[in-house]
C-alpha cells in the first residue's frame, strides 16, 4: 500500500492536479470540460494559490511521486444560478468556506486520503477564522462521494427532490466546523 503526503499545492503540482480533476469530470461525472463549471480546474493558481484565504491541497503517492487526490478550498459562496436563490443567501462569498474538487484517482480510492484531505481543509477553514460555514456540493453519482459528505455533515437541500424539475441535480451539504 502507497503512503501519501497530503500538502498544499505548489505551481509544480498543478499539472498533476489538473490531471486529476479533469480526469475525474470526464470520468466520473461525464460532462468533461466545461468552461462556466470549471475555470478553477484550468487556472487552479489564480483560484486556490494566489488567494491568502484560498487553498488547494495535493495528496502524493510517494511511491510514484504523482499526485494521486485533490482538494480545495475557497470563499466562493454557491452561486444563484444555476444554485437555488435562497441557498446562495443561505452561504453568501467571503463568509462560507466552500469545498470543491476533492477527487481522488480510482486507484488510490477506499484509503481515506479524500476523509483526511477534507480534515486539512476543515482545519485551514478555522485557522483562518473569517468562515462562518463549510459547505458543499456534490453529484450524487461521484463514487463514493454521498456515503463520505453524509458522514461528515448534513444535506441541505437534494435537488433531485427539492428543486422543480429536479434542478441541476446535485446535492448539496453543510459540514460543521467544529
């Protein structure tokens, strides 16, 4: 079994990181690329290193020296739209830590690198001290992604049955900070 060195991202891991999440839209979400839904995975830079109160960790298998997982974390409240109005009120930018991009590569799944990616992104969160809430939005197709949210945190709306015509389909979850 790999060990793993879970870190923040340097410029010579976004590459890798890049890899990584655009594996995962094509793979696993099927949508590929899409430029309104995805800028931050083709400038992971200007999204998550640059910004002091933004993040993006890597988890490296230390084998291979590859990036094997993601996570980032941002001060992007969800937007409305595509997002319900009251759900972008409920979590407004620059008061909520927003979750995205915890993926992690088919191989390396069902080791608890994504359980301990979310652990140092909760921990950056309160370091920083600015967010109110941690909150996130997920496909409920992801594999392996609804078991993981529902065992750190609680749905605060399942589009799939809250929304008319079942919105975009995604569900999405508050996760304490405590």
């Amino acid at each position: 079994m790999p060990n793993y060195c879970i870190r923040a991202a340097t410029t010579d891991d976004l590459d890798g990181a890049r890899a990584v999440m655009l594996d995962t839209v094509y793979r696993d979400f099927g949508t590929g690329y899409v430029p309104r839904w995805h800028g931050d995975i083709i400038d992971p830079e200007r999204f998550y290193l640059a910004p002091p109160r933004h993040t993006l960790l890597v988890a490296i298998d230390e084998r291979s020296g590859t990036v094997a997982a993601t996570a980032a974390l941002d001060a992007r409240g969800p937007a409305h739209p595509p997002n319900p109005r009251w759900l972008a009120e409920r979590y407004p930018s620059g008061e909520t830590a927003q979750l995205r991009r915890v993926y992690v590569r088919p191989e390396h799944r069902r080791r608890g690198l994504a359980r301990r990616l979310v652990a140092e992104l909760l921990a950056f969160a309160k370091a920083d001290g600015g967010y109110r809430s941690v909150y996130l939005h997920t496909h409920p197709d992801s594999p392996g992604a609804m078991d993981l949210w529902r065992s750190l945190g609680k749905v605060v709306c399942d589009e799939r049955d809250e929304v008319l015509c079942g919105g975009t389909g995604v569900v999405h979850f508050e996760i304490p900070t405590t």
